[in-house]
C-alpha cells in the first residue's frame, strides 16, 4: 500500500532516537519511496488531465468527477506524506551525527560505515563548521561537557607507582601511598586506570 | 545540535546557582584575596568576619581556612517555626530563602562542626518541611487549568520538581481547549495528536494549492460529515480540561477551596 | 619576578582608573547567569548578549593568562598560592561553563528555528554575527544533504522545503504558547483569553510565554 514504506522509515527513525548508535542507512527504502513519489505524481497528472477535459466537455460535474477529484487529492496527500517521511528521517540522523561532531569523540569505522556517502561527507563538512565556530570564541571550550563544574580540585592518594606527571600545577612524583591536591582533569585517566584513588 | 534544551534544570544546575549566593565565613587564618573575572575576592583576616559566594566558602573550608557561619535560617527553632507556619496555613508555604534546600544539603555534608545545633536535628526538621511542602504542592497541582497557576512561596529546586509535570500538563490543556474554542478549527487537535506518537505526526490534513479550487471545495463538503463527528467527540472532552471548576465538581467545590494550598484563582 | 610582584601588578591594573568599570564588572557575573537561565527557559530566542559575553571573555582571557604565569614555578610547599589559584581556577571554570551553556542552548535554538529565524528581519537581528555564519552555513549543508540523497530526484513541485501547505507548515516556530514559570518583580497584571489577571510582586505563576513574553523582555518579570 502506498505509504508503508515511509512508515516503516519512520518506525526506524524513532528506533534510532534510542540508540546510542546511528544505524544502518536504509538506501533501499529511501530509494522505493522516492519511486513510489515519482510514480504517484505520473498519476496525479494524468488524473488533472482527465479533470481539465472533463471540464470543457460539460459544465455540470458528474458523480464520477467527484471521485477522480478525490483520487487526485488522495494522491496528492500521498505524495506529500512520503517526502515528509523521508525529510523527517534524514533530519533525525542529521542531528544524531551533529550530536557526534558536537561530542568530540573520534568517529570509528564501524559508525561511519552506517553513514550513508552523502552523509559521511555532511559529518565532515559539519565538523569544520563547527571547528570555525568554536574558533571564534577561543576562551571558552565550547564542545566541553555541559554539566556545571564540581570539585575542581581532588584530594588523591596513589595506589601504584606511576612515575611523575607533568601539569600546570608543577610536576607530581606519583609513588605509592603518597597523596596530593590536583586538578581533577588532570588525573581522571589516571583514576580511571586505576592508579589513583580520589578520597 | 541534537534537540532543543529541555526548558527545565538539572539538580546540579540548582546546585550549581545556591554556590553563587552569598554565605559568611570566619576565617581562620589572614591572608591575601585575589582578582576574579566577577567581585575581587576580599583580602581575609583572621577572626573578621567576610561575606564570600558560597563556592568560595566550601574551598576554603575544606582547606581548613575557615569556619562557616551557618545562617540564622538553618537552625532548629527557625525551621520548626516554618513548619508550623505550614501547618496552619494550608493554602500558602512559608517563606525560605530561594535556595534552602542545596544550601542546606551542602552545608550539613562539608560544613557539618560549624553547626551549633545538632545535625541529626537539623536534618530531621528539614525533611519534615520538606516533605509538608512537597504534599502541598502535588495538591495543588489538581487545580491545573490551561490559564495560569499561582505557586508564591516555593524555592527554585522545589519548582523545578514539578516544572516538567506542570508545564506538559498545562500545554496539553490549552491545546485541547484551544480546540473546542476554534469552532472548527482542527489546529489544536493536530497539535496535540502530533504529541502523542508518530502517526499523529503524520496524519496531515493539508490541502495544497496543487488543486483546482473547484476540486478543493467538492472535497471539502464532501468530507464534512466525518469531520463534525470527530469535532464532536474531541469537543466532549475538550469542555472537561477548559472548565476545571465544573468538571472536577465532585472532588472540589467552594468550601474545597481550604484544601488547596497552592493558591488559584481564575476569573 | 615573583609571586607577589606578579600579584601587586594585577592589582595595580586592576585598581588602574576605570573605577566605574570595574564595579560594572562585579555584577557582569550575576548578569551572565540571569541571561543563561532566561536563554535556557523561554521557547524563543532571546537577542545575543553580545557587549557582556565580550566583557566577560576579556575577564576569561586575563584570568587564564594569569594561572599561566604562576602555576608553573609553584613549588610544593606554597599552599597559600596554590590556594589562590585553585579558587581562580575554579571561578573560572564555573565563568566558562556558564558561557559554553548558553552559546549552545541558543545554538539549539537556531539549528531548530532556521528557516523561521532567516524569514523575519526581527529574529535575524537577535544573531551574533558567528551565529548567523552557522545558521546559513549549516542550513546549506543540510539542503545538500536532503538534495543529494533524495530531494533532487522528487517531482519539482515537491522540492520546498519551507511549504505552508492548508493546515500544516514545514517551517518550525518557537512555542509561545508554551507555559513558562516567572516570578514578580512589581505588582502588574496581563490578559490571557481576555480575562485580566493580577500579578503581584514576588508572586511566582506559570502562564504562557505569550502573555507576559513583553514584560519578560523589560525585566518586569524573571523566568525561572
């Protein structure tokens, strides 16, 4: 039926929200609809044609024209239904790879393979648009987290040996069972690695 | 960007604008303040009492460089007097500072020997108003309507509690009304519909220019039964949301009114 | 140099003879978050607050500059120094993230408004011009985008993309008529349906961003 292609897309789309991926773009039901458009608007215009001659014919409408107005409207409403389906489906992934710009992190291959060419190529025209913006406001980083600040500074105490660490705050011999006041942006991977403990 | 901001705080942006109120500290030691982007950090003496943001005071504080001079608000005769005050004065909530609730929650966790209070006490009092206040304010949210509603008195974290509930609640209620007042007019119902799922985001009624006139007008009529049905069935409901006062009869009438605590009024 | 000498010089520039600014400065901070908190809470975009932020940066600048210097040779055992700077540093993360919020909340804004924003001279004017720069640009990336992967194969007539077809328009507005919460500064009162309504000062009410949207913009009334 006409519209059960878009339908499905957009059932994909409100999948996808939930995702913490961007899935698979789906050539072939973008490419069916898009067929299924060009092939309702070969009818619509045929349908007009019958309409305007119809209409020179008589000037009392029949029955009859009344249904051919209505396949002509149903069609049209169609038509338009499915360039919506396909226009809300590319926004929604357009703004899941905004998000992706936005979050910093590096692409990784199975991700951008999801992509669609075009797609790959808007992530990457985005991505300088977005390098030209923040560049414009050098002092803030923009693409920072947007959580407010808490506990800049962590008190620590080293669990295992680490060497020494170099930070604006001067350098910090890490050997075991010592503890310092850092900057907690220094040490987060340190933490996470598990050298350091936060008190 | 991805989506559009949620028009409503987290808990740690509340948290994040009690730390910039202001709170005396005791500093225990002199030393010199320094230049900021906002207000200088003021040079400390020891003993003096300084006014600071309350940032400020928690570094230092847990520094040991200062004791925190607990506001007269956070002890327990003054809370116990406000949850009186709720008690017998159901139709209003006492007056707090705007930020009671996370600079209370702050000031017990990292400042809790500065107390003269005991703490325990302190924290039992607080919940008690607290949860006073919370029940207040979830009766008062039956007396929703798509018009206005008066909530005088609840702090900033207290209204972001409920912000979501009441704003969607209150959207959707003008949205159905706006509907039965169109006289027809099917925006409204579009509108809501288009909230509730996709297919509602779908279900378009437009009539492009793509028409001949004459085909748009034949159309027209011809589908005017079926719309004055729906109309029909969407504008029972509609009447129920616009006119609290009549349809919420059997739970609230005049007398009700005592029972409310969050102050309505509606011309 | 040392610490101290670095300490007198940024006090000597900043008691310098701009009195007047410098106590504009004390309240720029204030400002910066009643401005995030109204950009954050009504369903328009609000007029960039250009001549604040540009203050502010400067204030950013100087302060970045200024743990730059003393961070560096900071031994160990200067706790007191350190002190200082962990306090700098710490406003000045709180300065950037409220900065960073409200530069992409109104980026949220005007990716969802575009093509509304860019039909009215009004709207347009409330854009830095950076923000102008994004919208247009990001705008022409996504038409290349629907364009190359369908538009551009769909009948002409179908290739719009900011139709007003009966019924339902493609370009999105903000919500005004989204309720918002407020609080008073004065007594005033506002027309909703046409029924008058009393605010009185310190009242806190939620009522559509529509009715009190003008004393929003005066400062009549805060949004919460």
């Amino acid at each position: 039926m006409y519209g059960d292609q878009a339908t499905k897309l957009i059932l994909e789309s409100k999948r996808a929200q939930s995702l913490d991926k961007i899935p698979l773009y789906q050539h072939d039901q973008v490419r069916s609809i898009v067929r299924e458009i060009r092939d309702l608007q070969r009818e619509a215009d045929v349908l007009a044609e019958n309409n305007l001659s119809q209409l020179d014919d008589s000037a009392i409408p029949y029955a009859s024209d009344k249904v051919k107005q209505c396949q002509l409207f149903v069609t049209h409403l169609c038509m338009r239904r499915d360039k919506r389906c396909l226009l809300a489906y590319q926004r929604q992934r357009a703004n899941q790879i905004d998000g992706l710009v936005w979050s910093n992190v590096e692409v990784d291959r199975e991700s951008m393979e999801n992509l669609s060419q075009h797609e790959q190529e808007y992530l990457s025209r985005y991505n300088e648009l977005v390098s030209e913006f923040k560049g414009a406001m050098s002092e803030v980083d923009l693409g920072g987290s947007l959580e407010p600040p808490s506990d800049v500074f962590i008190d620590v105490r080293v669990l295992k040996d680490a060497g020494e660490i170099q930070t604006e705050y001067g350098v910090f011999n890490l050997t075991k069972d010592s503890q310092f006041f850092v900057r907690q942006a220094d040490v987060e991977r340190l933490i996470q690695q598990g050298y350091l403990m936060r008190l | 960007m991805t989506e559009l901001p949620p028009y409503h705080f987290t808990t740690s942006e509340i948290n994040f604008l009690a730390e910039q109120e202001s709170i005396t500290i005791l500093p225990r030691y002199t030393f010199n303040g320094t230049r900021l982007i906002g207000p200088r950090l003021p040079n400390l003496k020891a003993l003096h009492r300084q006014q600071v943001p309350v940032w400020i005071a928690l570094i230092l504080k847990k520094q040991d460089r200062c004791n925190v001079v607990i506001p007269d608000w956070l002890s327990v005769s003054f809370l116990k007097q406000r949850y009186d005050e709720e008690v017998n004065q159901p139709n209003n909530f006492s007056e707090l500072p705007w930020h009671w609730l996370p600079i209370a929650k702050m000031l017990l966790e990292k400042c809790s020997d500065d107390f003269i209070d005991a703490t325990h006490e302190v924290r039992s009092t607080l919940q008690d108003l607290r949860e006073i206040r919370q029940l207040k304010a979830r009766k008062g949210i039956k007396e929703l309507n798509e018009v206005y509603l008066q909530l005088d008195g609840l702090s900033l974290m207290e209204i972001n509690e409920i912000r979501p509930f009441i704003i969607e609640s209150m959207n959707q209620l003008r949205i159905l009304s706006q509907s039965v007042k169109g006289n027809g007019q099917f925006t409204g119902i579009e509108e809501a519909a288009e909230k509730e799922d996709v297919s509602g985001l779908l279900d378009e009624s437009e009539v492009g220019d793509y028409t001949r006139d004459s085909t748009r007008d034949s159309i027209a009529r011809d589908t005017a039964t079926t719309d004055s049905v729906a109309r029909d069935s969407i504008r029972g409901s509609g009447v129920r949301s616009r006119k609290p006062d009549t349809s919420y009869g059997d739970t609230r009438d005049e007398n009700d009114d005592e029972d409310s605590d969050v102050e309505y009024k509606k011309s | 140099m040392n610490f101290n000498d670095i300490l007198k010089d940024f006090e000597t520039e900043a008691k310098g003879p701009k009195l007047e600014s410098d106590k504009h400065r004390a309240d720029d901070i204030q400002r910066l978050t009643d401005t995030w908190i109204k950009e954050k809470s009504v369903p328009e975009l609000l007029p960039y607050a250009g001549e604040l932020l540009d203050r502010l940066l400067v204030g950013v600048r100087k302060q970045i500059e200024f743990i730059e210097m003393n961070s560096i040779e900071l031994q160990q055992d200067e706790r007191e120094i350190k002190l200082l700077l962990v306090i700098v540093e710490n406003e000045l993360d709180r300065v950037q993230f409220l900065i960073r919020s409200y530069v992409r909340v109104r980026l949220s804004k005007i990716d969802k408004f575009a093509i509304y924003l860019r039909s009215e001279d009004e709207e347009l004017s409330k854009l830095s011009s950076n923000e102008t720069v994004y919208m247009e640009k990001h705008l022409e990336l996504l038409m290349d985008l629907y364009n190359s992967q369908f538009l551009a194969s769909m009948p002409e007539g179908l290739q719009a993309l900011d139709e007003v077809a009966a019924g339902i328009s493609m370009v999105e507005k903000p919500e005004y008529e989204r309720p918002v919460f407020v609080k008073c500064k004065r007594d005033n009162h506002v027309l909703i349906d046409d029924d008058e309504i009393e605010l009185t000062r310190n009242g806190i009410y939620v009522m559509r961003y529509s009715a009190i949207r003008d004393l929003v913009s005066n400062g009549e009334v805060m949004v919460l």
